[in-house]
C-alpha cells in the first residue's frame, strides 16, 4: 500500500474519527430498534447495530496498524460529543423520528461522504481489501438510504411535517459543521482535495431537506 510516512497519522485520525461514529450510531440503532414501530424496521435497525459495531472494530483495526500510538485520538471529539447529547435526549423523549433525521439521515450521510472520498484516496494508494472496503460503504448507503425512506413516508402520512424536520435539521447541520473543518486540515495534509469533500458532504443529504 502506497502510504507515505507523513500520511500514516492524518489517515489514522479520520478513522478514529469515523470509529467514534460507528460506535454511537450502534448504541442509537440499539435504542432505535426499542423504539421502533413494527418487526421489520426493527430487524433492519438490529442489523445495523451489529453492522455498525463491525464497521468500528474495522477502523480500530486499521489505525493500530497505520499509528497504534495514536489509538482513541480523534480531534473533533467536542462537536461529535455534543451530537451525542442532542441525540441521546431525542431517543429518550421517545421521539424516534427525530433520531432517525440525526442518526440515519444526517450523520450516516456524513460517514458516506467521508467513506466514498477516503475511498478515492485509497484507490490511488494500490490500499489492500477492496472488498471489505466496499463492503462497508454500500451498508452506510443502505442504513442512509432507510432514513430518507423512512422520513419520506412520515411525510406522506402526516405523521411529520417538513418544516419541522428543516428546523431540527440545522442543530444538527451546525454541530456537522464543527467537525468538517478539521477533517479539511487532515485531507489536505494527505495531499486530498479538501474543498471538493467538503463540498461532497451537503450533496448526500435529501434535497428537500435542505432546500
């Protein structure tokens, strides 16, 4: 694999960055299936937790063998934390729809975003486990693509309204906004075009959503 010296650490802090993710989006999809209003969405949601706890043991993996000193760091811990909160109080509220637009719909099209231009990048470097790698980012696909669905419907039932969903959106938008920053200082160091992810990162959520 073609990864320069200087690139082994900036590489290994977004992947704690997408471990610490997964390992929320397991715990909420946990809650989620409690939460949930019939056995098939529960299934779905099941699958995903353990999928997402896969997914974070991968990463963990990854930045042991590209920079085992600097497992657990991650320097937009504050932002993603304060995530952690906003969703935490909406699972407990039992408002399910909002943790689906946060959870499922917000941050799994983060991690996409993230994931397909990492991806990009890994490509260009000859990167080991094609498969795996793919793997991994068809199932955030789904998981993301179950949240727009699922929202959509809410919509058309009148279970929800869009302007709602607009205005929790931003808190949420806001925090994401708190974490792309640094991730542009790591994409450049690693010689990736910053402007262009950062750009990739609004592109994959629901046009509706933030018309």
């Amino acid at each position: 694999m073609l990864v320069l010296p200087g690139e082994r650490v900036p590489i290994a802090r977004l992947l704690a960055f997408l471990e610490h993710g997964e390992r929320m989006a397991n715990a909420c999809a946990h809650s989620q299936a409690a939460l949930a209003p019939d056995s098939k969405t529960q299934r779905f949601l099941t699958t995903q937790a353990r999928q997402e706890a896969m997914h974070a043991a991968i990463f963990r993996g990854a930045i042991g063998w590209l920079a085992p000193r600097h497992l657990g760091d991650s320097p937009l811990l504050p932002a993603l934390e304060e995530y952690r909160r906003l969703l935490t109080e909406a699972l407990e509220r039992g408002d399910w729809l909002e943790s689906i637009l946060a959870e499922q719909v917000i941050l799994e099209g983060l991690g996409e975003a993230i994931l397909t231009r990492i991806e990009t990048g890994l490509e260009k470097r000859h990167a080991p486990f094609r498969r795996l790698r793919l793997m991994l980012l068809h199932q955030e696909e789904a998981h993301h693509e179950f949240g727009r669905r699922l929202l959509e419907r809410a919509m058309a039932d009148g279970t929800t309204g869009l302007e709602g969903l607009r205005r929790r959106t931003q808190d949420y938008l806001a925090l994401t906004e708190s974490m792309v920053l640094p991730l542009c200082d790591l994409f450049e160091t690693i010689d990736e075009d910053a402007s262009a992810w950062a750009a990739d990162v609004r592109t994959f959520l629901p046009s509706w959503l933030t018309a």
